[in-house]
C-alpha cells in the first residue's frame, strides 16, 4: 500500500493533562510531582500528571482509597477547578484557531484543524510553531497529530504522546513517512485505542483476528460493512487514507442543557433545597442564551444517596410546561421552584438536585401564546431580555455571581451556597476573579 498523500490534511491538537496542565500554568511547584485532579466532592480521580501514572494511579480511582500511599510518595490532589479550566480552554482554542480557516472544537482540550495546499515540511514547521505558541503564550503542553483523515489524525496524535520516537518532539506527521514506517506505527496500536471503536467492538474484532490498527486498515471495507456496520466501515476506511468524516466547524444544536451537582452533605429541609434548585435553574438559563435558545419545558429532579442500602431511596422528578418559550432567570427559576414544591417530601436525605431545559429552540421566530405569560409576572418581554443581556454581561466581566437571584441564598456578598460540594483542595481562579489573580513580588 502507498503512502498516504493528500492536498487535504487534518491535525488534532489535544492538551496534555489538561486539568494538570492548567494547575501547573499558575504553580510551578507542581512540576515534576505526581498530581491528579478530583471529580465533583473530591470523589474519583479525573486527571493524572505522567508522575501520577508512574504511580500506577487508575483514571477514576476513588480517592479515599489511594490518599494514604500516594500522599507519602509525594503526590499532590487538587479539586476540580473547572472555571480555569474553561478560561484557558478558550484562549487555548483561540490561537490553534489562527492557523487554519476551518476549526472543530470536539472537546475542552482537543481541535481539528483542516490544512490544504502545504507540503509536509511546510506542515511540519506550522505544528512545531502552533505548539511553541501555546506553550508560550497559554503555558499548557500539546500534542499534534496529522493525518490524512480524522481517524489517522486522532492515531497520530496518540502516538505523539505516547511513542518514544515522538514524544520529545510532540508532533507526529503520518501522512509524511513511508509506507513501511506507517504500517509498523499503526501495528502498534490496538483496535480499542482507534478512535470510534469502543470494548465491545474491540473484543470482536479480536476474536476475527483483527489485533490492530493495520489489520483493521487491510480488512476489506466491504466485509466489515458487512459484519458490523457502516459507522466501522467508515473508521477502516479512513484509516486507509479516504476521508469519511468531515470537520465539523459549527456543532449541532443543543436538544437539552443539565445543571446539576452532588451537595457536599445530605440535605433534609426545603430552604437549601430551594437555594440549589435556584442556581441550577440560574446556570442553566445563563448556557441557554450563550446559546441564543429558548426552552418550552424544564424538568427538576431530585436524588438521595443511590449506593447507600442503608438509606430510603427516593429519586422524583417533575416536568414543567411553559406557556412561553424563554430563558429568563426569573421565569425559569420560579417553574423550578414550583416544581420542586410537587416533589420534595420531608424525612429523605437528599444526596443531589438538578435542573434540565427541554424541548429548546432558536430564539429568534418562536411562536408565542394568544394570551399573555402572567404566572412570572412580565410584562415587558423586550426589558426583561435587557436585564438578562446586562446580568450576563456584568457577570463576565465582574466574575461569576457579581449579580444572582434572592432566591439562590444571600450570605455576604455571594450565594449562600449551604450545599455546595466539598472542594476543600480547590485553587485560585487565577484568570477570572480580581481578588484571586497571581501577584508578582519583587525577591
């Protein structure tokens, strides 16, 4: 089989340890220690430095069980601190958004990006440059891997990772090395590491001997069209070189948008109940205009602890219908809180309450009802999306919660916040909060 050579090329740019990453930008002195990252309540284990790795510490080990070994042998947790994370995300993504006219942001550390009309060198010397910006101008460590296809591209980026002979450099190039060179590179990679192929899939394929990437790409596209599906037809193709997915430069729309967390204690009575409903119900109508939607329905449920037998089990929900569509915070809140009060029964512990927009649609062209929304008590549409176009706006500049409802609890000058989850080894905002950004002192 030929090299792949094509006018068309795509590049993944994947953060390294993002969440590690980000920590590091703003704390030097957590370089070179073993450190990892904690989901929600600081539970489980959702990012690992490659000292942590060394460890053997396992993606999403429960923390309580590791602390004492791994905290002797110098390793440092950290709580999710996902408003940095966001942050540097977007600035991240606003300059690998310079070298190319067509972008697909697929996750909070990962882009494709689409080149066409380079040669391989020319290809090269762009990576290596977009990598030392990054590195430079936002402080997070990237891998690059290009490929022919996504799926090649994804399989490149892998390998600059993880392999030896990339590793140093972080920029892998597939589509520049000779036929032999690229099948022994994709010999290395099993079926479960191809992007797109999940356990289940991986374990047939290996039980019909496809063992690896390169079995994968010489199987006939037909056959595994045949004894899988058209969606693994299509990764053998493009691991031949054809490209079967196209970049997707503006993401579908949403169909539903969730808030919700775990409380850091179990909650028995209404008022924190109603404070927590609250702000999800703020947060979620805050995504809902970033996202120029509205929403017809809204659904809020509620949890007591699932895996605690010892516990009454209790797991309600309720959906509300809007006469209107919107995503005012105030309207939103108070079919939230009407919805909670249908639900909420005394005597159960509640481990964890959400809010979820349903049924949503685009904000401009929506069908109202003949006769006017009285229930929230609005009479100006036009000046309520005034105010909420103002909240938003003072609150990403000021930071989050310079502006929030009464209803989601006042103490201070911030949310009461009597549920929130325990992140008692959180960081800084460092980018986003006047009080918290880092202070230069002269030695």
């Amino acid at each position: 089989m030929s090299s792949i050579v094509s006018d068309r090329q795509f590049a993944l740019i994947d953060g390294n340890a993002f969440y590690v990453s980000c920590e590091r930008v703003f704390a030097p002195r957590l370089r070179g220690r073993p450190v990892v990252v904690l989901s929600n309540n600081d539970g489980c284990v959702v990012a690992r430095s490659d000292e942590a790795k060394a460890l053997g510490i396992g993606m999403g080990t429960p923390y309580f069980k590791i602390r004492q070994p791994y905290e002797r042998a110098g390793g440092i947790a950290l709580s999710s601190n996902y408003t940095l994370y966001a942050d540097l995300s977007s600035r991240m993504m606003s300059i690998i958004g310079q070298y190319s006219e067509r972008q697909e942001i697929y996750s909070i550390d990962e882009s494709f990006l689409e080149w066409q009309g380079f040669r391989h060198a020319e290809l090269d010397r762009m990576a290596f440059e977009l990598r030392r910006q990054v590195g430079q101008w936002v402080g997070i460590p990237v891998g690059i891997g290009i490929g022919a296809t996504k799926t090649l591209a994804k399989a490149a980026n892998r390998l600059a990772k993880h392999h030896p002979d990339f590793r140093r450099s972080g920029v892998c190039n597939l589509s520049a090395l000779a036929p032999a060179r690229l099948e022994a590179y994709l010999a290395g990679i099993a079926p479960g590491d191809v992007w797109g192929i999940g356990a289940r899939w991986a374990a047939r394929l290996a039980g019909l001997g496809i063992r690896s990437a390169l079995d994968l790409r010489q199987v006939d596209p037909a056959w595994v069209r045949l004894h899988f599906n058209v969606v693994l037809e299509r990764i053998a193709r493009e691991l031949r070189g054809v490209a079967c997915l196209a970049l997707d430069e503006a993401p579908p729309p949403k169909q539903q948008i969730i808030s919700s967390r775990s409380f850091g204690r179990l909650i028995t009575a209404l008022e924190p109940l109603r404070q927590a409903v609250s702000t999800h119900a703020a947060r979620a109508a805050e995504k809902l205009r970033h996202e120029a939607a509205q929403t017809r329905a809204l659904t809020v449920f509620l949890h007591t602890p699932p895996f605690n037998v010892s516990e009454p089990q209790y797991h309600p929900g309720v959906t509300i219908r809007l006469a209107n569509p919107t995503s005012d915070t105030l309207a939103l809140t108070a079919a939230a809180l009407r919805g909670l009060l249908c639900i909420y029964q005394p005597g159960y512990r509640y481990q964890k309450a959400g809010v979820m927009l349903l049924d949503l649609a685009p904000a401009r062209g929506e069908q109202l009802t003949l006769f006017p929304d009285d229930e929230t008590g609005i009479p100006e549409r036009s000046s309520r999306s005034a105010l909420m176009a103002v909240m938003d706006r003072i609150n990403r500049r000021m930071g989050r919660h310079t502006l929030w409802t009464a209803a989601q609890g006042v103490s201070g000058s911030r949310p009461a916040e009597d549920w929130r989850m325990n992140r008692g080894k959180l960081t800084p905002a460092y980018t986003t909060q006047w009080a918290e950004l880092v202070v230069a002192r002269a030695i």
